[in-house]
C-alpha cells in the first residue's frame, strides 16, 4: 500500500469520524490555564510560497531587474529595515515583528532541493534527505518517544486527511475534518473495520482511538470559549478551532494545519495578494486571541512552505524554485531577523542558495520548545541559534 493512498485512507475515516460540534458556540466560563505547557502549531502554504515577495529583498536592484513583471515596487513594500519589507498584506506580520514576537528566518531549505511538490513536502514532513525515505514523520517519531503510552490526541491535524509528518508507529494524533460526519459515526458507530488487509492494522488503531479523542476534545471545548471574530476562511476557522483546544487545556503537544493556492505560475500578484491577506488576518487573529488569553508565551506557530519561487518570473508569475523565509511567532522568540538578505546575484541554476537547513529550526523547536533531544529522532542538524 503507497503512501498517498494510506494518507487519503485514514484521512477519509479520521477527517469524516472525527470534528468538533458545534464549535462556534461559548461553552460557560473561561477556565483556569495551565501555566508553562508547550505546544507547537504549524501553518503549511501549499504550493510553494514565493517568498521573495513575502518578505522582499526592495533595496536590490536586481530584484527589479529579474522580477520586471511582478516586483513590488518601493512605494508599496511596508515595514522596512536592512534591505528588506514585507508584502503590503502582511500588516499584521509587521505589527508581530514590532512587538517583538516573529523572527524570520531567511534563505531556508536544504541540500539537493526537489521541485517536485509532492516529494519535497514529503522531506519537509519526515526530516528526510533528499536521496532518503522515511514511513515515519518527524513529529511522529517525536511523538512516539514523547507518549510513554498511546494518546490519541497528542497532535492535532486539522485537514481532509492526515499529515505524514505526524504519523508514527503509534496514532498519537488525530486529523479533523466534518461535523456533521463526526455526529453520524459518533451515534452508529465507534468502531469501524476497513479491510482485512494486515497492512492496514495501523488504520484500525486510529479507528478505535477516535472515540476517546472525540471525548478529550470535546471536553476542551466546553471548558473554553469564542472571545473573538476570526475571518470566514477555511485557515481562520481551523485557527479558531486549534486557539479553543489550547484554551480549553487539550494539552496536545502538536497542531498542524494548511493554506492551499501557494502555486503562482500565473497571475501570481493577484493570487499571492489573495493567499497572503487570508493568512495575514487569520494568524493575526490567532495571535491576539492567544495574547488575550495569556498564553502566547506557551505556543509556537511556525509559517512554512515546501519551497519558494525561482528568482526571475516567468512573465506573469513564477515557477518552482528553493530557498525561502520561515516565520516563527510567539513562544516567547527573540523576535529577529535570521540569516543574511537572500544573494540575487549568487543563484543556483537560477535559484536561491540556501543557507539555513530547515531541520535545524525543526531541532531548536524540538530543545528550546519541548524540552527534547532532536537527535534521538534521527536529526542531526545542529538547533538554530538566536531564535529563542
């Protein structure tokens, strides 16, 4: 069985059994927080993200040299300092930055890179090189020695279906999809049995898990409540969803999520404007509910792409590239700017070099975050320094 074919499997069974009722409804009064618990929540922009116009090198000529159809220009950047801005609709990232909560990390990737979607998602999910493949992700590997017995709700996915990088050798997180599917399996049917394939035995765990999650999420829910109007986007209700499990003390250790629409060949200053307000409001949105509550100290989102954009446009849009910028907010970050301005002029067959590999943003999470050796899960990039 392949894993594409696994992944759209449990995620059919898992995102369908398994959603939160009637989740925009309060539920009594805010509870006492738990102080000091660390959890990690991650927002994936599918596609590939173009990140020099993101945070966008604007003092570079050659940025304007290269880029002669969809460079932004100087009166519209925001944000400045040291040679780079952020994209008009990121005000809020801005207003982050200011307050001393995002650091960017610049020129991200790793050696060998692959333009293929599928594949280098697949490496950014397992921590894998390029030239290796791994069944397990990376957060569920850490999962796996985390979880001294199963927990069912020790991730969150929120997503049709489930996130290689969660998956492990136990089903130590759930994914989230449909309540009204939820309601259904719920009342009918708490255990189901796909197929008589032994090779689908992990899927029947997840199946047997899922009431008990269902009942440890929808305690959360009802100690927490909805203090404030997020955007009517899928990304910012999913960010809803996650701030009501963290306020309602679900403890999950892990949260992941997505935005889809990152593929810019083609009318790309339109769409990216498009994808990148969307995401500005519903991170923000995300932010300020976490800070109200007091708990932005204790959770860290991580803003990534599986690649960036090649350096010259195609003549309306961009085509797959490299290297590109992570951001990271909250979880008490120092709040810089990591790494140097992305070299337009130093490219690699028309691409940026990276500078910094990703899996050591994934190892400083994993130590200064979560309190966990990054080695024992098969990483062996040194902890990025100067992001916490």
């Amino acid at each position: 069985m392949n894993r594409r074919n696994f992944l759209t499997l449990t995620g059919t069974f898992t995102g369908g059994a398994l959603l939160l009722p009637d989740f925009l409804h309060a539920f009594g009064n805010q509870p006492n927080l738990l102080i000091g618990e660390q959890c990690l929540v991650f927002v994936q922009l599918n596609g590939g993200n173009d990140g020099l116009n993101t945070f966008i090198p604007f003092e570079n000529p050659l940025y304007y040299d290269l880029r002669t159809k969809i460079a932004l220009s100087k009166d519209q950047v925001i944000s400045k300092n040291k040679g780079m801005s952020f994209h008009p609709a990121l005000k809020d990232f801005a207003t982050m930055q200011q307050n001393g909560d995002l650091s960017i990390i610049q020129n991200v990737g790793y050696p060998e890179p692959n333009r293929s979607h599928f594949r280098s998602q697949e490496i950014w999910q397992t921590a894998s090189d390029s030239n290796q493949y791994l069944n397990e992700g990376w957060l569920g590997r850490y999962l796996d020695l985390q979880c001294k017995e199963h927990q069912p709700t020790a991730g969150i996915n929120l997503d049709s279906i489930d996130n290689l990088a969660l998956k492990g050798n136990e089903p130590n997180f759930i994914t989230v999809k449909d309540p009204n599917r939820f309601k259904i399996r719920t009342d009918n049917d708490n255990t189901v049995k796909l197929s008589d394939n032994p090779q689908l035995d992990f899927v029947r765990k997840i199946a047997n898990s899922v009431s008990e999650g269902s009942d440890e999420i929808q305690k959360a829910i009802a100690k927490s409540t909805a203090e404030m109007s997020y955007p009517k986007t899928n990304l910012g209700k999913n960010l809803e969803w996650i701030a009501r499990l963290i306020k309602g003390n679900l403890n999950s250790k892990v949260y992941y999520t997505s935005q889809n629409g990152y593929d810019t060949h083609d009318n790309q200053l339109a769409l990216h404007q498009r994808n990148l307000t969307e995401l500005n409001e519903a991170v923000f949105n995300f932010y300020t509910d976490l800070k109200k509550a007091q708990l932005l100290q204790n959770v860290t989102i991580v803003v990534f792409s599986e690649f960036g954009r090649r350096v010259k446009d195609n003549g309306n849009g961009t085509d797959h590239g490299t290297a590109a910028p992570m951001f990271i907010i909250g979880g008490n970050n120092k709040g810089k700017v990591i790494g140097n301005n992305p070299n337009l002029s130093d490219l690699d067959n028309g691409d940026l070099k990276y500078e910094i590999d990703f899996r050591s943003v994934y190892a400083s999470l994993l130590e200064n975050k979560l309190d966990f050796d990054s080695q024992t899960i098969g990483l062996k990039s040194t902890p990025l320094k100067g992001l916490f």
